[in-house]
C-alpha cells in the first residue's frame, strides 16, 4: 500500500497495488488535512502512552478534532480513517 497525492484533484489516497485487482480510495482531501491528522495521532499517541487513565478520553477528544477538519474521512465505517480509529481503540467511536 502507497499513499499518493493527486496533483489535479489535490487528494491524498492509498493505493494497493498488490493483489489481483488494483485498488485506491480517497484519504484526505488536500494534504495539508493529511499531515494535520498524522500530527494530531502522534499527539494522541504520547497523551496517552503518558496517562493510560485519559487515553477513552483523548481518542473521543481525536475524533471529534478529525471529524471536524475533515467529515468526509468519517463517512463511512470502511473509510481508512474510520478503521485507523478503531484500530486505536475507538470501536464505540466511530459513526
């Protein structure tokens, strides 16, 4: 899997290139909203690693912050994002 930005449509997508049928899906929409989502998951990550009693707290506090900047990664459940949350634990979280 590879993340690429579309110089003409500005968004960031993964692509998966393996496999028997090529895929992409659509991250981000710019990448400015990219690096702000990859900045605010380390941000989460030390705030947690450095109080495990907030960490319900500051993923809940992380996922309204990224819906907020960008609705679009969150409407579905299979949206990357979506799964990147629950991977960290927000199995509740995500709409």
């Amino acid at each position: 899997m590879r993340f690429s930005l579309s110089a003409y449509e500005r968004f960031v997508m993964l692509v998966q290139l393996g496999g028997t049928k090529p895929r992409g899906e659509v991250v981000n929409n710019n990448l400015p909203e990219f690096v702000e989502f990859l900045y605010r998951i380390e941000r989460y990550s030390q705030g947690a690693a450095a109080d495990p009693a907030v960490k319900e707290e500051l993923l809940e506090d992380l996922r309204d912050a990224l819906i907020a900047i960008d609705p679009f990664s969150f409407e579905l459940a299979e949206n990357w994002w979506a799964m990147a949350l629950r991977r960290l634990g927000g199995d509740g979280l995500v709409p």
